[in-house]
C-alpha cells in the first residue's frame, strides 16, 4: 500500500484537483491511502474534502483536523498515521500527472532505491545531478548542498526511509523539505526520475512568487541552518561548509537581484 500525505491549509481552490489527481493515477487505486491533515483552515477546504469523501467512497480517505501547527507538523501527523509499505507526499496546491506513481514505483520495486522523486513545470537536470541508467540521476548530501531538487509532491519512499530517518523538523518553517532530505541521504538511496510528472503551485517558479518561498531572507535562514546542522552532524568538513556556505550566500543575492529584475 502507498500512503499519500496531503498537508492543507486553506486550499480550497485547490485541494480537490490534488485529490482528483491521486484518483485518476494510472496504479492501481485500491493500492492508496490517502491522509489529508486540515491545518486549521479557516475557508471551506475542510467541507469540500469531507464533500469528496463522501461521493468517492470507493477511495481510502482520511481526514484529520488539527490546530494549526505549520506544514511540518501537519506533514508528520500525516506520516505517523501512515500504514503503507510506501510513502508519496502531495501538497494541497499541486498535481500528479496520471502515470507518475506507476513510473516511480516501478524502480522502488525493481531497483535499488530507496527514496525517488522527479521534475515539475518544465524542470530539467542540471549540475551537479546528471542521468545516468534508466534515466535516473543520483542524489547525495552534497549535492543537496549545492542544489535541492525534488519537491515534496515529487517524491516517493519506502517505509524503511521513515524508520532509519524520522520526521519532519516542525521547529522549522523554511527550507524544511532540503533539511529532510538531506537527513535522509545519510542512510538511503535517493534518485530523481528525469521525466516531468508533478504539476506544482500552479506552475509557478519556485523562489520569490508566493508563499513561503517568496519570504527569500527567511528562506536564507532555512538553508544556513540546514548547512550548519550538517557540519555540526559531522557530515561535512569545515572546509566544505565555508566553501557552501559561501555558494549559498552568493545564490541569494542572485536570486534578490532576479525578482527585482
């Protein structure tokens, strides 16, 4: 079974395209449960999911209320609910393309993977990830470091990444996808699948448009800490985190010239 963890906060325009698109999956639908965490929404997603509910009782659907708590939070309820042997994460603003969990799949069962994700709105692989065998380029701590790719939406993985990982950092509000990601790679096998089959924020970019990611000082913040917990983890030299901590000062400043521009 596939455990798919939908965190919501006020998504009301959104939430049931993200639903629809977990139903119209070209895998099996008998194969996924899914849990949506409502974070104190204040609008009508609460209704329209529990409306959803009701006229897809074919569809294991739970709906869990709680305060609200921040995405981390409402993602790690999410994950200790969770009873599959596989985990997928699906934002309430976003979309599956309808091969994308059959494709993923796929390499969790036949190859040696651990945790996949893929690309969105046109993405393409770029350094320092490159393609290799079946169209798979391998993910790792520092070229995390260098570039995060795979959002949360993309991404798929065993139970066992859960288990040897733990959950979210609920204590941090930005750049908390890299943070677990980066936790992760310490014990597992991470790829991204080089094919397009995630429909995210409405096909926004993903620096400096809206929501969290528009706050670019705090996303700073989110990125520095990351890069500090990983040297204090001994996982990185102090050579490696000057030389990345300097990239990564560098990268902000292009990116606050870029949505001036």
């Amino acid at each position: 079974m596939i455990s798919v963890i939908i965190p919501m906060y006020n998504a009301e325009k959104t939430v049931i395209k993200a639903l629809d698109s977990v139903k119209f999956q070209t895998y099996d639908l008998g194969e996924f449960e899914i849990i949506v965490i409502n974070d104190g929404s204040t609008d009508e997603s609460n209704v329209l999911v529990e409306n959803y509910i009701k006229a897809n009782s074919e569809i294991n659907i739970q709906l869990i209320n709680q305060v609200n708590s921040g995405v981390s939070k409402a993602r790690n309820t999410g994950l200790k609910l969770a009873k599959g042997d596989y985990i997928a994460l699906l934002d309430s603003d976003d979309e599956w393309l309808p091969n994308k969990t059959e494709r993923q799949m796929f390499f969790l069962k036949n190859k040696e993977v651990d945790f996949i994700t893929a690309l969105r709105n046109g993405e393409k692989i770029w350094f320092p990830y490159k393609t290799g065998e079946n169209n798979l380029a391998k993910m790792s701590l520092r070229k995390l470091l260098v570039r995060v790719d795979g959002q949360t939406s993309t991404s798929i993985f065993k139970r066992k990444v859960l288990e040897n990982t733990g959950f979210f950092d609920e204590n941090q509000k930005y750049s908390e996808d890299a943070n677990y990601w980066m936790k992760i790679s310490k014990n597992n096998r991470m790829y991204i699948l080089a094919e397009e089959l995630v429909f995210t924020g409405g096909g926004k970019k993903s620096f400096g448009v809206s929501g969290l990611s528009a706050n670019l000082p705090e996303m700073e913040k989110g990125i520095q800490k990351n890069l500090n917990e990983m040297y204090e983890s001994k996982r990185i030299s102090y050579f490696e985190y000057i030389l990345f901590f300097l990239f990564s000062r560098v990268k902000f400043f292009v990116r606050i010239l870029k949505t001036k521009i």
